[in-house]
C-alpha cells in the first residue's frame, strides 16, 4: 500500500530524508521512530504530496504519488501534529464541513457520522466547541474528520503528542478497530510504548533509516549489546563510561545504568573491576534482556559511532 524508493530531500545545503526506501503492506500498522529531526514529518508530508522529493519515488496503493496527487488524495488520510480544525465550530459543525470539502451526500454523510461518533465516544459532546475539547478529544474529533470520505492509508504525525495516556489508550484501541477492517496505517511517535503496539518498526536517524523490524526484532539485535552496571556509585560511574573502549553509551535505567557495547564487546570483568577502583565503589556488569527503549538508543549510539 505505501512504497518509497530512493527518497531523498533536501532543503538548501540541508538533508531532511536520505535515500530512504521501505515498504508497508496493505493492513499494517508501521510506525516511524525516531528523535527530533529524524526526517519522519518530511516523510509523511512527501507521501501526502505536500512536499516533492528532490529524488527517489513514492506510491500509495500502486500510484505513483507525483503522477496520481489527485487520486492519491482519495485514498488517504492525514492527520499533522498540530490541531488544524476549525475552534469556534462544533464537533459536529466541523464534521460537516469536512464532509461537504470531501463531497459527501448527507445519505452517506449522516450514518458515518454516527458510527463515527460512537466508535469515539464522542456522541454527547457533538454540540461542544472544538476550542473547548480536551487534547484527547480534539485529536479523537481530527480522527473522525480524516476517516469521512473512508480512506485506504491514514497517516498520523504523532498523533497522541501531549495526550494524556488514557486518552492516548483510547486513541490506539480506535485505530487497532480499524486496522481490523483493513485500514493501512503510518504513524510517527514518540512514545516508546505506542511503538510497541506497531505491526513493524522503521527507526530513523538523521534523515535515514538505520534499521527496521518488529518490536521483537529490534531488541534481538542489540540483546548481544546490552549490559545491567550495578554500582551505589551511578553518577560517577555514568561519567567514567563514557568514551571508553569497546562502550558506545551509558544510560540510566531506574536506580542503575544499562551499557551498550559496540561491535567489539569489553571484558566484563576487567570492566567492573576498573569501574570500582576508579569511583572507589564496588561495581557489578551483568547482560540483561534489552527493552525497545534500550534498542532505540542502541542503534543510535551505533549509527553514531560510525560517524
């Protein structure tokens, strides 16, 4: 359903998106992850047609995204980061009004509506402002209003940014209904735990996509990587680590530090046994089973090293 090829982008001397290519199949949820400046919101505003690549192509369901805009256009649905709907309107005025900007009749119009509505939860709040809507609410209104002409492939650019997390619950089991009925589904985050719940993962870095698989598979590539350093000592041991032979980065990890090793992998004992005398504290280093977040830094800080 979505396809990139050699896409890049650039804007002056700078490179937003470099050389990326990746797939998403019809049904799938994949997610962008990524820190900011990554490239991810260029990405998806190439695949909207709002912006054009300097080279590479893109498709959506087989069109070819410059040649096709228009056609593209009915098959998609996208939702920026900042709430663009109109605040003085009511929940059910601006659904009317996108509806009547996708040229939908009130036969069809009116029972997607309420489906709609009810799939939200957001039937008794259909006379509230959208000015007056909670952030939860308002993205769940920005939802309803990208679904009314039924797109093929809904993009979101974070989409729950700033939500509380019931409400960033809520949104994902809306969506999770919806890929169940065969909708295609491209979503940037920033929240490591909305990127479990992604069929596929695409991890971006500086305009590039370093790695991409599923939750499981990018742990599994840094489990090798990974090290648990226990030590009453953390701050100083955090600063000892740094720069040292064979560790590409220490972290905190709630009350001790997890260490990612690079491609040569330290001695674990001469290691700890450096550590305690250098922060006069006993030390211990033990593999541990990596997190995604523990992934993402992981491959970052490798991609870093390799300059």
């Amino acid at each position: 359903m979505i396809r990139l090829a050699g896409v890049s982008r650039q804007f002056g001397a700078l490179t937003a998106v470099n050389n990326l290519s990746f797939e998403v199949g019809r049904g799938e949820v994949f997610g962008l992850l990524g820190p900011d400046g990554a490239g991810k919101t260029t990405t998806l505003r190439m695949l909207c047609g709002l912006l054009d690549p300097t080279t590479g192509q893109l498709s959506i369901d087989g069109l070819n995204v410059a040649a096709h805009l228009d056609q593209v256009k009915d098959r998609i649905g996208y939702m920026a980061q900042r709430f663009g709907l109109y605040v003085d309107l009511t929940v059910e005025e601006n659904m009317k009004f996108y509806s009547d900007l996708f040229g939908l009749d009130r036969a069809t119009r009116d029972p997607l509506m309420e489906k709609l509505l009810a799939m939200t939860r957001m039937a008794e709040f259909r006379s509230r402002p959208a000015g007056k809507l909670s952030g939860g609410m308002k993205q769940k209104l920005a939802l309803m209003c990208t679904l009314l002409h039924k797109p093929a492939v809904l993009m979101l650019d974070e989409p729950t940014n700033g939500v509380d997390p019931l409400s960033r619950r809520d949104f994902w089991k809306i969506l999770n209904s919806l890929v169940e009925d065969g909708l295609t589904v491209l979503v940037t985050t920033a929240y490591l735990d909305e990127a479990e719940r992604c069929g596929r993962l695409g991890l971006m870095y500086a305009g590039r996509l370093i790695r991409t698989g599923t939750p499981d598979e990018l742990r599994a590539a840094v489990r090798p990587l990974c090290y648990k350093v226990e030590t009453p000592a953390r701050r100083e041991a955090h600063a000892w680590l740094q720069g040292k032979p064979g560790v590409i980065g220490a972290e905190p990890a709630g009350a001790s530090l997890h260490l990612y090793s690079g491609a040569a992998t330290p001695d674990l004992n001469e290691l700890a046994v450096s550590l305690s005398l250098a922060t006069g504290a006993p030390a211990s280093i033990a593999a541990v089973e990596p997190t995604l977040e523990d992934a993402f830094i992981a491959l970052i800080r490798m991609e870093e090293s390799r300059g």
